[in-house]
C-alpha cells in the first residue's frame, strides 16, 4: 500500500517529522550499492533529520517529499560533516 498525502491531517503535515519518517529516511539514505545498509551513516542520518525536526525545521510533509530523492540533501549532509569536524 503506497502512502497517501491526502490522508494526513493539515495539522500533522504542517507538524515536525516523526521520529519514524527520521528513522526510515536513515534507511533510505544509507542503503549501498549492493542492497546492504551502512548503519553509521543510517544513525548518522536518522539522528540528524531528527535534529532538524525536533527544533521546527523539518516539517513531516518535507520529510515525506525526501523518500522521492536519492541523495541525502546538501543541507543534512553539511550537517553531518561539521557535527564530525567538531567531535574529532
């Protein structure tokens, strides 16, 4: 069963992401080549969207519109490099 946007309250559109979508776009992102995940960079991903989310800057309707895109956005990855540089 695909998902389905117009089934979603405003309300919860126009929220934060939810700690699943972080989870599951962790996933999404990390996925190599070959089908296997690369957990670091999965928990590395999940941790940062939730970041974003739990201070009002990832809504969850912009959560659902990244399982459309293949990448991890320049803004997450940025992100994660920095966090890394910082915590050497």
């Amino acid at each position: 069963m695909a998902y389905d946007a117009t089934k979603v309250s405003e309300e919860t559109l126009n929220g934060s992401a939810t700690p699943g979508q972080c989870k599951a776009l962790g996933f999404h992102f990390s996925k190599k080549a070959d089908g296997k995940i690369d957990w670091t960079k999965k928990s590395r991903v999940s941790a940062t969207l939730w970041s974003f989310a739990s201070k009002g800057k990832l809504s969850y309707e912009e959560a659902s519109l990244l399982f459309e895109v293949k990448k991890l956005p320049k803004v997450y990855a940025d992100s994660i490099k920095a966090y890394l540089a910082k915590n050497k």
